[in-house]
C-alpha cells in the first residue's frame, strides 16, 4: 500500500506563513502526484493554508502560487510608533499596528469593542474576523474533491453551544470560507464566528491539539494505511528563565503549546508505532518578544518567516530520509 502523507497545521496567527515556506518544500520534495493524496488536517490559520493548498491543489505548482499570493496579501506596512532602527522597536511597532488598525484582509477592530465585551461578549468583543472569510471566498467559494485522487481537508473548530470540537471535513462535506471563521475566532478577543446557523471558536483552542484526533479518525476507517505524518510546530518548548513581560509571555505561550505538541508526538509513536512521523518545529524569531502572534504582520516578519519555514522543513525531511536508509541499511 503507498504511503500518505497527513500534514498538521495548528493555529498561530501571521505565524502561519511558516507554513507556507514548509510547504514550499514539500512541492519541491514531493510533486503533485504525492501531494494530491495528502489529508491536510487544520485548524485557525492552519485551516486557511489548508483550504488555499486543497482548493488550487489542480495547479501545475500544487497550490503554492496562491498560497504565497495570500501572505503577501496579508503583509502589513508599520507605523512608526517607535522611530528606532531596532530589531525590538520593530516588532513592536508591527504589533501596535495590528492592535490599532487589525489587518484589513484578516480582521478589525470594531469600535468599543473591549470595554462592551465586558459585559455583552458575545455580541461584543475587541476585534471581528468576518474580512477573513471574505478574504479567502476571493481565492475560492468552495474545496469539494472532483476526483478520487485530491487532497482530504479537515479543519477543526469548537462549538461554542455543544462545548465540544466540531469538524469539517471534505471527504463529508465541502468546505467553505464560513468555516474557516468559524475555526480562527479566538474566544473572548473575537467575536465568534458563524457557520449553518451555529457560534464557534477558535480550533485550536482546545486541550488536546490535532494529531491524535485525525488519526483516530483516519485509522478508524482504513486501519491498515501507511502514514507519514508531518507536523509544523509554530510552538516549540525551550528552557530558560525569561526576563520581563514580553519574554515571560512569550515563553509561557512556547511551554504550553510546546509541551501539547511533545505529548502528543510521544502518544501518537507509541500508540501507532508503524506510521512515520516528522515534526518541523519553529525556532523564535528575531525579536518575538515584542511581537504578538496575532498582531505583527510585518512584511519584514512574514518574508523571515517563510524562508524559515523552508529551511527547516528542508533539514527534516533530509534527516528522516537519513533515518529512513540507515534503518534500511542495518535490516
């Protein structure tokens, strides 16, 4: 049986153009013909690459021309808040931007917003991400496979109502801007999104990331599949005692989401032990302190972020494929 690929892609703001040089990668190793068998499993931002790769996935690159047409979309210009020429001053300056301003293609702020949240979230609340689904339905209205070999698409969001997670998936359903707001409303900061009549949250707002429920899913249906699972990690753990607010946020948001990641990779070898598993973990960038994850759309940030994502993605496949023939090598 040929091996298929399950590409993971959590949520993480414009940390999401990470996943585009990933995948920038995978077109270069792969080629459509693997690509066009792969399960993209997605939740947030990761549910919009996902959506851009699956519906242009019929293109002679695989999906990467849009998807890379979308990030530079999505770059922001800075004010100059800070007028210094610091790596620092510069990611706080892309970050006040977005807390002022949103970013017109993704979200806005809506006047009032937070202090009305206070008491009438739901209804109210700091920012709306309604222009995000707008953004992508310019891009494509709808990804249902035409053929038997496309790309299966599962995104994630949690129903508000059910307090549970919801899943969209194209091999039930097509899959539609709606439910890529629905997967990116960050509780309490956005307003929720809304799909078929329902509130939603954010996907990757849950105790339990990605990995493990698609497995379970795919597994259940074909137990006898062979999966190369890949994982891009916007998140990755590392020790050190941080300093100040922004560092201190910034390595508790790395701990958390970093050890989700960890548990989850651990669980998933153990308990499937025949799959393949590659994690592309990021590294902090330059100055991400000073940078919210949600906020900085920093042109500067995003090119830094996709030549990041290709580099690394490119040291992990060519160290599984190293593993891979010393494994064989010794059998």
């Amino acid at each position: 049986m040929q091996e298929r690929i399950l590409l993971v892609l959590n949520g993480g703001g414009a940390l999401g153009a990470y996943q585009c040089g990933v995948y920038r990668t995978l077109v270069r190793h792969y080629g459509a013909e693997v690509l066009r068998r792969t399960v993209i499993v997605g939740a947030s931002i990761g549910a919009v690459n996902g959506f851009l790769i699956a519906a242009h996935h019929h293109q002679p690159d695989s999906g990467l021309g849009t998807l890379e047409r979308f990030w530079r979309e999505v770059a922001q210009p800075s004010v100059p808040f800070l007028p210094f020429p610091e790596t620092l001053s510069w990611r706080l300056n892309a970050t006040l931007t977005g807390l002022t301003w949103g970013n017109p293609p993704v979200f806005h702020g809506v006047p009032g917003g937070f202090l009305a949240g206070l008491t009438w979230y739901p209804a109210m609340a700091g920012y709306d991400n309604r222009s995000l689904v707008e953004t992508t339905r310019r891009y494509a209205e709808e990804y249902s496979p035409k053929e038997a070999a496309s790309p299966r698409l599962m995104i994630r969001a949690i129903d508000i109502e059910a307090a549970t997670p919801a899943w969209f998936d194209s091999a039930d359903q097509p899959i539609v801007p709606t439910m890529l707001g629905a997967s990116s409303a960050i509780p309490l900061l956005f307003q929720p999104g809304r799909h078929a009549g329902r509130a939603y949250w954010d996907g990757d707002v849950w105790h339990q990331g990605l990995l493990l429920p698609a497995l379970r899913r795919l597994l259940g249906e074909e137990p006898d599949q062979r999966l190369h699972v890949i994982t891009v990690e916007l998140f990755k753990r590392s020790a050190g005692m941080p300093s100040g607010f922004g560092q201190s946020l910034d390595h508790f948001r790395r701990l958390f989401l970093g050890a989700r990641s960890d548990d989850e990779a651990e669980e998933a070898t153990e308990r499937y032990p025949s799959l393949r598993l590659t994690r592309i973990r990021r590294a902090p960038h330059p100055g991400e302190e000073a940078s919210l994850w949600l906020m900085d759309w920093g042109a500067d940030r995003l090119a830094y972020l996709l030549e990041q994502g290709e580099q690394d993605a490119e040291r992990a496949l060519n160290e599984k494929q190293s593993e891979s023939e010393t494994t064989g090598n010794k059998k």
